[in-house]
C-alpha cells in the first residue's frame, strides 16, 4: 500500500470521526472536540500534498488553518465557561435562543 493511500485513509477516518462526534453528540465540549479532530484531518491532507508537490501555498495554508482552529478553540471554550457561569448546562438542545 503507498503512502498517499495511507494518508488519505488516516485523513478520511479522522475527518469522518470528527464529523460523527459532531452530529450525534449534544455536549458542546465533544462538538468542540469533533471540529478540532476535523481541522487536523485537513491538516494532514495538506502536509502531505505539500510534500508531494513542494508546494509552500499549501504549508502556509496549514498555518492559516492551525491559527483559524486556535482561535475557534479558545472562543469556543469561552462560550461553554460563559454559559456554565450562567448557571445553564453546556449541552447544545439549550442554545434555543441568544440572550443579551
């Protein structure tokens, strides 16, 4: 088996993994989770198609995304704080409406 099947198998498992956490989990900590195992599958894809190719738009476009899931980390678990503190669990089903 080559590399590149190896890789897009790894990717494809991750991604869809993610993706599963994602649609069947309710706690926003998991969703959280799920979206990150995503990134680092995309992540992996492109590592890989930048070694193949000697491509560097693809290497910046991995920073970009480690920086876009850095970010979505930290807001993310700045909205589950926020509504602990509030006295409201972190499931998603509770997020009916937005309160001021």
């Amino acid at each position: 088996m080559s590399l590149t099947a190896v890789v897009w198998a790894t990717t494809g498992s991750l991604f869809s993994f993610g993706l599963a956490i994602v649609v069947f989990r309710r706690q926003l900590l998991a969703m959280l989770l799920g979206l990150e195992l995503m990134l680092a599958a995309v992540n992996v894809s492109l590592v890989h198609h930048a070694g193949l190719f000697d491509d560097a738009e693809a290497l910046a476009v991995v920073a970009l995304v480690i920086a876009v899931a850095a970010a979505e980390a930290v807001v993310g678990l700045a909205l589950i704080l926020r509504m602990r503190r509030g006295g409201r669990g972190a499931d998603a089903a509770l997020l009916t409406e937005l309160q001021g």
